[in-house]
C-alpha cells in the first residue's frame, strides 16, 4: 500500500515538473518575441470555446490499428460561433507495451472569426488546412497511476481567410506529458473512474513563421469513466494560451471539452485483449 502511494506521489511529482518545464518554455518564447518584435504592447484576447470529440481506435491486426479523431468545435461564449471541425486519420503500431507510433493525414476546417466582418478585403468564411503527421506515444506505469509522453510533429500546409490566399508550409512540433489516476479502482478497468491531467507545448517553424514560433501551451485537468473495454467517457476544463503571427497578439481561451472514445477488435483471435487507452 504504501509502494502504491510512492508511486502516485512520484507519477504527480514528474508530471508537475515537466508540465512547469514545458509552461516555462513557452513563457520564455513568448517574452524573448516581446522583447524582441514587440514594440507595441502585447494585446490579448479572450475567448470560450466547446470542444466535443470522438476518438476511435480499431484493431485491424496483431499490432496494427486504425486511428481516426472527429472533432466539432464552437466558440465565443462556447456555442456562438462555428470555430473547426477536425478530421484526424491514421495507423498506429504497437512496438511494445511501453511505446506505438502513429502517422496519417489530418484535414481541418476553419471558420473565420469575427473580426474579418470589419475588413473590407473579400475573405472566405470557411478554409481548410492539409496535414501529415507522426507520433510517439511512450507509456510508463507508476502504481495505479499511468504517464504518458506524446511526441507528435505536424507539416502543416495553410492558408488565410482571405479570397486568394496561398498555402503555405509550416511545421508544429508538440510535446505532451499526461497522466491518468483510477480513483474507485486499483487499475484502469471497466467501471472506473479516472483524473486526467495534462500539459502540452506547441512548437511552429517554417518560413512563414516570423514572430511567433511559440504557437499555444495547454494545461487540462478532467474526469473519466471507462463504461467497457469499448467506450469511455471524458469531460474537463482546458487553459489554453496562444500567440498569433503579429507577434503582439495573444489569445487566452478559456476551452470546456467532452470526448468519447471508441475501440473495437475486427482480428479474429481476440486474445489477448485490448488494454485501457487514453483520450487525447
């Protein structure tokens, strides 16, 4: 028992140092670009915005899945306006127990938000991006409690709202450090809940990228419930901190998530089975 507590203390210790780590990097970038590009005072914004997401995982062989992410997002006072929706695909595979890699194709669409009505330049209302992506995903096990490294790198090909806009490359780097604690269980099993708590750091480079390559740091905290080895539940709050390409511009949102994720094992030996996995 008291190994166990150990364990918890030490899973939450690494995860609040690296979350301050990653905080504190981009802080940094953000006050090296103030320093540096701005001579104009910083301007931030503020902004709610409803995420719902449906996660899915498919087994199609002894280490092989399908990877798909759905997501419809609204913002200003959480529902006022159409923000994206978000088509993430893949295939995953398990190297081991401990580590799986992921790459695919994501295409989003973005709304225009509220100030291009003030423009008098023609802007579309609604523009897609173009993605590849690749991810490593290492898992360590500390007690009941469960951390997670998530490395994923994005060539991003995007474009403005404006009526002729060219797309151009950039590429985000991301790392997420996230835990997930079972509160009525000693595992991550059928019928338990869970705290979810995560920190990730964007990272963008490219020749676009001028005077921000600091893009967002988010910090989640949220509750889960896994129903059965095929569904569970997820709901939480996200402080989400973004710089815009001016440089000057910030955006601190303030983001209320609700996930759902989905598993299913099209192999035909079921055995053996598919372990808890985490929404992201």
């Amino acid at each position: 028992m008291r190994l166990h507590k150990l364990t918890i203390h030490q899973a939450g210790i690494t995860f609040l140092l690296t979350a301050a780590f990653s905080l504190l990097c981009g802080v940094g970038f953000a006050q090296s670009q103030s320093k540096e590009e701005e001579p104009e005072q910083r301007n931030t914004a503020r902004r709610s915005e409803l995420w719902n997401g449906l996660y899915t995982k498919y087994r199609v062989g002894e280490k092989l899945y399908y990877y798909g992410e759905y997501h419809v997002r609204t913002r200003d006072q959480l529902v006022q306006n159409m923000a994206q929706i978000y088509l993430r695909f893949g295939m995953s595979y398990i190297i081991n127990k401990n580590l799986e890699i992921t790459g695919g194709i994501a295409t989003p669409f973005y709304w225009a938000t509220p100030d291009y009505k003030n423009q008098e330049k023609p802007y579309d209302n609604v523009v897609n991006q173009f993605r590849f992506w690749q991810q490593a995903l290492f898992i360590q096990s500390m007690g009941r409690a469960k951390v997670y490294h998530q490395i994923r790198t994005e060539q991003r090909w995007r474009r403005d709202n404006y009526v002729g806009s060219p797309f151009e490359l950039t590429w985000r780097w991301r790392y997420k450090i996230a835990t997930y604690i079972p509160i009525n269980s000693p595992k991550l099993q059928q019928g338990t809940y869970f705290a979810s708590l995560y920190n990730e750091l964007f990272i963008q480079t490219g020749k676009p990228v001028i005077r921000n390559p600091f893009e967002d740091n988010r910090t989640f905290v949220g509750i889960g419930y896994i129903l059965n080895e095929n569904v569970q539940f997820q709901a939480g709050y996200a402080k989400s901190f973004q710089q815009r390409d001016s440089g000057i511009d910030y955006v601190n949102r303030d983001l209320i998530r609700f996930s759902v994720y989905h598993n299913l094992d099209f192999t035909k030996r079921k055995t053996p089975p598919v372990e808890f996995q985490p929404v992201f």
